[in-house]
C-alpha cells in the first residue's frame, strides 16, 4: 500500500463535526457487530461530501437520519458520502460494521488479546472499528452499549460512568456507559473479559471520592498493589505540584498480555501492557518496580496534558507527550533522587535519541511530514520533546512554568490545541521571550557546542568561547541558530566552586547562547579554573571541549553537582575506550591509566557517602552508549576493548569490590530508595567480580541466596557476561521455575539474546520454536529478537551479514501479522550510514528484499524509502 504523506502546513479545520456518537457492540471474537450512531454538524456551509475514515472491516449499511444512505464510494481507507442532495446542516448518521477481534494481530482497534478483548486507537485505530472522523481534533460525547457473554466476559468496560446495565436470554449480558468529557475518537476505549478486581478509591483535595479499579488477569491479584499504590501517589503528586485535580468519578486500569507498546491513556479507562502494571518482589526487579511507577503516573498525567487538553492534529504529538514525559520525569524525580532520575534520562537520550537524529528517521519534536503516524511515538517526540519543555522549565524557573502551565489549561481545556499554543502561553505568563526559542521546535538534528577558554591570571578574568553548528539531517539541510541554555560551574583546583561575576555584578549559571559565536567573560577568578560544562544537561546538545584526564578527575572526585561528577567519568570512559580502540585497530596492546583506576577505587572507598551516584559511576557504559560517541561504528572493535575495560577494571579493584559486596547485607525485601541502592552497588560489584576467579562461586551463591528477582536476574546476568561454569545451571533452573510465566520468562529470553557466545544466533532461533515464546506477543518478540538487534550490536552486525538476513526473515512475516511492531524492530537495520562499506552493502540489500514485497505495509515502506533514499 503506496498511500501518501501528510504535510503539517496542509491541516485544515475540519468541515464537518460529531457532537455525539452512540455505539453498540454485539462482542464475539468471531463475529462483532458495530452500530454507531453519530450526529453530524456542518461547519462549513459550503461543503457537500463527508468524507469518513475507515478500514479493515467488513462494512455492512449506513443510514442517513433513519433512511437508507446509498450516495456514497467506498475505497481502501474510507468513505466518501455525498452530501449534495442533504441542505440540513444536522443529521445523524447510522453505520453498521462487522468485526473478528479474533483474528486481528496488529493489535490496532479492536483485538483479542488472551481469553478478553480490548481496543487501542491512537493514533488512528478507532477507524478500524467504525467509519469516523477519525482525527483528534473531533471532540465528541461518547455513549457506549456492550453486549456479550456474561461467563466468557463477566466484566465490560468502557470510558466514563457506567449508567446501566442488564441480563439477557442465553446468559448474555450488557453494561452502559457515559462519558461525559468530549474526547476525540484515539481516547475511546472498550474492553471485555474476566479478570481480578483490585479496588481502591482516593479522595481528591477538593473532597470528591474517586473509585479506583485494577483488573489483572485471574490468579494475578498479588502482583497489584504496587500499580495501585504508583497510581494514588501520581494523584496526589498532580495535585501537589501542578494543582490538578482528577475529573470522573471512576478510574480504571486493564492489564493485558498483548499490547504494541506499554500503555493508553483512554479517558477514564487506561489499557496498560502487563508489564507494567505487575510485579511482587519474586517476579519483578527493582528497575522493574519504577518503571512501573513511571508509566502508571504517565498515563495519569495524560488526563489534563492530552486527554482535557488535547492535540489539533497528529503532527502536535509532542504537545502532549514531551509535556507528559517531563512530568513523569518530575514526579520520579521528586519521589526518588533527582540526580538518578536525570542520569538515567540523560543515558536514554544521548543513546537512543541522538542516534535517530543521526538515521534517516531524523525529524524535528514537531514533524513536518508523516505517512504512517504509529511511526513518530519517536524518541525524539517524545524524550527530546521533554528536554525542550525542560529548557522552558530552566529559563522560566519552576514559578514562571507553572504560570505558564495555569494559562495553558485555562485557555485551552476541552479543546484541541498546538505546541504554539503551549509556548505561547509560556511566553505572556512569564514575560520571558521564547521568539528564537521556537526553532527547536521546526528544526531537527543534534547540535554542537564547541567550547574553548582563556584565563588570564594577571587580570583574574576567564573567558568562555562558545560556537554552536547543528549538522545537516537526512530529513532538514539547513540549521538556523538556536536558543540554548547552558548551564555551567567554575571549579577551582580543589574543587570548591567559585561565584560567577561579571564587572562586579553576580552572574547566573545558565549562559544564553543564542549566536553561532559568543563570549562569555567571568572576573575576580584567582586560579585557572576547572569549568563544569552543561550542568545536568541543559540542553540535548553535543558537548565539545578538550578535556584533560586531570580535569575530569577533579570534576569526578569534588564537583558539589552529582551529575557533573558522573558525566566527567562518561568521558574518562569514553577517552579510555577510544585510546584502546585506536590500538586494537593498529594490533597494539592494550593499555588502562592508572590514574583512572585510582580515581574509581576513591571513588567506591566513598561509597557511602552517594551509594546510588557510585553504582552510576563504576557502572560501564554499554557497547550501544559508546557506539554512539562514533561517526563510524566498529561493533566489534568496541565489544574487545569494552570487554578488556571490564576485566582490567575487575582484576584492579578486586579486593575493594569484595569488601563492599561482603559489607551490604540485605536480609528482607523492600522497596525504598535505600535499599534499592544497596542492591544495585552490590549487584554492580558481582557484575565485575564475576570477571575474576572467585566469580563462578559468588555468582553461584549469589543467585542461590536470592530471595527477589532483582538478585535473581542479577547473577543470571553475570553468569551469562562473564559466561562462567554455573551458567547453564542457573539458566535451566530459571527457566523451570518460570516456564509458565511470560513476563518474567522475557528477562530469560532478553539474556539469552544478549550472550556473548559466537552461536548466539543459532541459539535465539533455537528460541523461537521455544514453548514459552509467541510471535504474536510483542513482549516475547522484543525480549528476544529486540534484545538480540539492540542490545547485542557485535552478533547482530556480523560480517558475514547472518544477524541482518534472521532480521529480514522476522519482518518479512510480521509485516503481515504486526507491522506497527515490525516497523519498531527495523530501526536498527535502516541506520547503515553509521557503519563501514561491507556492512552497509549487506543492510541496503536485506531493506532491498524487502522493499520488493507486494503489500508492504505503510509503516516499513516509510522507513525503507527514506533510508534508501538518504
Ligand atoms: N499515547 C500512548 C501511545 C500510543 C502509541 C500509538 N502507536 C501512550 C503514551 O504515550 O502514554
Ligand atoms: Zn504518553
């Protein structure tokens, strides 16, 4: 299917409205009948053809105000009424559809998913449900009858209050709901099924009483609390910091197996990836627990950015999700420690997002053009997006944005609004000017700040030199200059920070860098100062200044800012790796300074003073995070000396990881931000020692001694890396505990991907015939060949081109089955321009496969066009 883009300059209002829809579903997985009832409003008195969206159904009649409707053309994506005999600018339209949940695989609108069925619309699933103007800037009132069979699916769910409900012949029953919010059609939601009840209720600060429904699948109840405890926690959280306040009377969430992504924010009735939603202490990790926190409060939060405020067309995505994400950020943050919290986004964006806007996906937070919309759910939409509403956030301070934020809603609640509606509610409540500020929001790609200094010791006066370049991006060739705010501390040689003055008066530490050249001058400086650049990142920028090992040492051991302390051993790290990589490429011996292990081993002697900042710090970047410090990525090349890095490390500081190991002593589990730092500095040391001789006994013990999953996988994780004795024991032993689980068998299957073995590959396709694994389960799909394209980049990109041929062979059959997923798990294969001529030949070919299929979806076409093109 060749359709065509969409352009953003192109949106037009719509000339027809729904005010109202009724919808009845007679639910079978088989056999699904759909009658929606909708009115109609005229807003363009001219206009004489509706056209309505609509695909993948068997359609059966429509009805124009109660009389058969027959002056219409149907083709493959919608409907075409005319309208030209009809002068009344009201009407109700009938439309019948016809359904089979069972048999939808693409998890888009309405599907089966294990013994229940649920939809998911966004962004433009609804359309396969019922013929609608299916576009989020119809916002209507939405009244639901479900039907079905009241043994098979005791509980029918859909949004809003449930009004009514009834029993029928042959043990059928129905339930009625009301929503009495206007919402456009990517927030409808239904869902059928049996399940576990976890209820709750919480009371809003305003005094009303809101019922809180968690439905897990059967037998999963003791796996609820924590999703129920995350979700009270966002509410309250909402209200604290940003004054909002929940509207219905009811909140539910759904837990299902099979799901593309990890949640929906359908109003009043959140559909999340089980995931997401289960854990206890055997089955989940501690990562596992915040995630699931993070997500739970995600959703939430969408109820005022995304659901009361919402997006006027698809190309203002990032409207609702960089605001959402900054917020759950926020309220992670506020919860644990703001310093990880940052870290750990800062790792995701410099990795993840930096390497799309290097690939031929380049866009900017707000698109330009879109054929598959699925397609831009980005990281750069939504990661970078948070990083520009968080730059707001810097150069408005936390009082000026939540003026902003108060403004933003008052003027556009209930309706569908832009990212230049937000910023400029940004801009009069605050009185800050945003003009240049904007760019970020039309421009693509990553910039550079190039940074050079002088000091001159006479006069006590140093000085910054500042130049940005943004590159040219596959999607954008030129790059105008943009607003940047730049964050910065002066330390002197005992790290203790020196006031920023300039002619006597005290300057701020965010720099306005606004020009493509620009000076920065600071006075009464005594010594030569050791400046901390880009402060907690800022601004999603590159960072180019020349370093000293000295320099990064003093930043790492006194810098009073954890994040700059992390960031200059990043960079040590990464000078290392490159340094080596230059001699593994010449066939040199490898070489590790000295004055770097000295500055770890003070480090992890001060443990105790920042037990969460030293696991982050002696944490070794991954292979994917230093791949990303290249131009030219050499997978193997990093894999040896990344390797080395780790077993030098591990055999130097062998006895000082042993005595911390030895001095964390965790009987019970609990989930607090104390002991899960102990666990992950404990678990960082194993991951070392298992490097060296004692390691198969520690990890052995290790994972025999575990009473939680996050010690568990930890020695799992470690026998696998450092591929020790006890390996396959502890992997059959997992795997026979676990077998019947699909969730926790994915961290199973996610370390079998990641196996340094050579016959890794061998083994994953092994996998796939392996009874706990479904192709049709996106998480089982993504544990196992995600990890294995992702997060195993030296098997993947073997030369002999077998990991790009297994990938292909995947596609081609999820192209079928799941093309939203399958457009997911391309990515790594269209990013070709990032490795040597031999490999990129032997990528373009497998994209050129499968370009030559017949009905290759939208989703694949738009990124295998656009990388064969680049
Ligand atoms: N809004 C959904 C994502 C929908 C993705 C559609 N392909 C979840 C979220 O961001 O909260
Ligand atoms: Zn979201």
């Amino acid at each position: 299917m060749q359709s065509k883009a969409k352009y953003r300059k192109d949106y037009k209002t719509p000339d027809f409205t729904v005010t109202d829809i009724f919808l009845d579903f007679q639910l079978d997985p088989n056999h699904t009948v759909v009658t929606a009832i909708s009115k109609f409003q005229r807003l363009n008195h001219e206009s004489t053809t509706l056209r309505l969206d609509g695909h993948s159904f068997q359609f059966a009649s429509i009805k124009f105000n109660g009389e058969d409707f027959t002056a219409y053309k149907q083709d493959g994506e919608g409907l075409t009424l005319d309208l030209s005999a009809q002068s009344a600018d009201q009407f109700e339209l009938e439309i019948v559809t016809n359904l089979v949940p069972a048999t939808n695989t693409t998890l888009q609108g309405l599907y089966q998913s294990g013994e229940g069925i649920c939809t998911q619309c966004e962004a433009e699933g609804f359309r396969q449900i019922t013929y609608f103007l299916d576009r989020p800037d119809v916002l209507a009132r939405y009244s639901v009858r479900i039907t079905a069979d009241k043994s098979r699916y005791p509980f029918l769910l859909s949004n809003g209050n449930r009004i009514a409900s009834g029993e029928l012949d042959n043990d059928y029953h129905w339930v009625e709901w009301q929503d009495p919010f206007p919402k456009p059609s990517y927030l409808f939601a239904l869902v059928a099924g049996d399940f576990d009840l976890l209820k709750d209720s919480f009371t809003t600060k305003s005094g009303r009483q809101v019922a809180l429904e968690l439905y897990v699948d059967r037998g999963n109840l003791d796996r609820a609390d924590w999703a129920m405890h995350s979700l009270k926690k966002s509410m309250k959280w909402d209200e604290e910091r940003f004054g909002l306040e929940y509207d219905l009377d009811i909140y539910m969430i759904v837990a299902v197996d099979f799901f593309n992504m990890g949640a929906m924010e359908n109003k009043g009735l959140n559909v999340f990836n089980s995931k997401f939603v289960l854990a206890n202490p055997q089955t989940a990790t501690d990562d596992d627990y915040l995630s699931i926190e993070s997500v739970i409060g995600h959703e939430y939060f969408h109820n005022w950015t995304g659901n009361r405020v919402t997006c006027r067309d698809w190309f203002q995505l990032s409207l609702k999700e960089g605001l959402t994400v900054f917020r759950d950020q926020e309220f992670s943050s506020d919860s644990g420690s703001r310093a990880v919290n940052r870290i750990n986004n800062v790792k995701l964006l410099r990795t993840a997002q930096f390497a799309e806007d290097a690939s031929p996906m380049a866009h900017p937070i707000r698109p330009e053009k879109v054929m598959e919309m699925n397609n831009f759910y980005t990281m750069t939409v939504y990661e970078k997006g948070a990083e520009v509403i968080r730059m707001m956030h810097t150069l408005l301070g936390e009082k000026g944005f939540q003026a902003g934020m108060k403004l933003y809603i008052a003027e556009n609640d209930g309706k569908a609004a832009t990212c230049e509606n937000f910023v400029s509610a940004m801009e009069r409540a605050s009185g800050v000017d945003l003009t240049q500020f904007r760019r970020w929001y039309s421009q693509s790609g990553t910039p550079e700040l190039s940074i050079s200094d002088s000091y001159d010791e006479k006069m006590h006066r140093y000085q910054l030199m500042v130049s940005q370049m943004t590159p040219p991006t596959a999607d954008q060739m030129d790059k105008a200059n943009l607003h940047i705010p730049l964050k910065i501390a002066l330390y002197d040689q005992n790290g203790m920070p020196q006031m920023l003055v300039n002619n006597g008066e005290v300057v701020n530490d965010v720099l306005n860098v606004t020009q493509r050249e620009q000076l920065f001058e600071f006075h009464d400086i005594k010594t030569r100062p050791v400046p901390a650049l880009l402060c907690d990142f800022s601004a999603p920028v590159k960072l180019d200044y020349d370093y000293t090992t000295e320099q990064l040492i003093t930043l790492l051991k006194y810098a009073k800012n954890e994040f700059v302390r992390w960031d200059a051993m990043q960079m040590l790290f990464s000078q290392e790796l490159r340094r080596n990589l230059n001699l593994y490429q010449e066939e040199q011996p490898f070489e590790f300074s000295q004055e770097i292990l000295t500055a770890l081993a003070y480090v992890l002697a001060h443990y105790q003073q920042n037990i969460e900042l030293t696991t982050l710090i002696l944490t070794l970047p991954k292979e994917t995070e230093f791949a990303e410090t290249f131009k030219i990525i050499d997978p193997e090349g990093i894999f040896v000396v990344r390797d080395f890095m780790q077993r030098h490390i591990a055999a130097s500081l062998k006895e000082q990881l042993l005595d911390v190991y030895n001095q964390i002593r965790l009987t019970e589990y609990r989930i607090n931000t104390q002991d899960i730092a102990l666990r992950g500095l404990r678990n960082v040391c194993l991951q070392y020692l298992a490097f060296t001789e004692t390691g198969n006994m520690l990890v052995n013990k290790h994972y025999l001694y575990a009473n939680n999953m996050t010690d568990s996988l930890s020695a799992l994780n470690a026998a696998v890396k450092a591929q020790l004795m006890c390996r396959d024991n502890l992997l059959r032993d997992f795997e026979e505990k676990w077998h019947q689980d699909g969730l926790v068998m994915d961290k199973w299957f996610a370390l079998q991907a990641t196996r340094p073995d050579p016959n890794v590959l061998d083994i994953v396709q092994q996998l796939m015939t392996h009874p706990s694994f479904n192709f049709n389960n996106p998480n089982r799909l993504r544990a196992l060949v995600g990890s294995f394209i992702n997060q195993n980049p030296r098997a993947f990109h073997t030369i002999d081109g077998s990991g790009y041929r297994f990938l292909t062979d995947v596609l081609l059959k999820l192209n079928d089955s799941n093309p939203q997923v399958a457009a997911r798990l391309i990515e790594p294969l269209i990013r070709f321009g990032r490795y040597d001529g031999q490999r990129q030949t032997l990528m373009k070919r497998a994209l050129e496969r499968l370009n030559e299929i017949e009905n290759l979806s939208k989703d694949l076409f738009e990124k295998i066009e656009k990388a064969l093109n680049s």
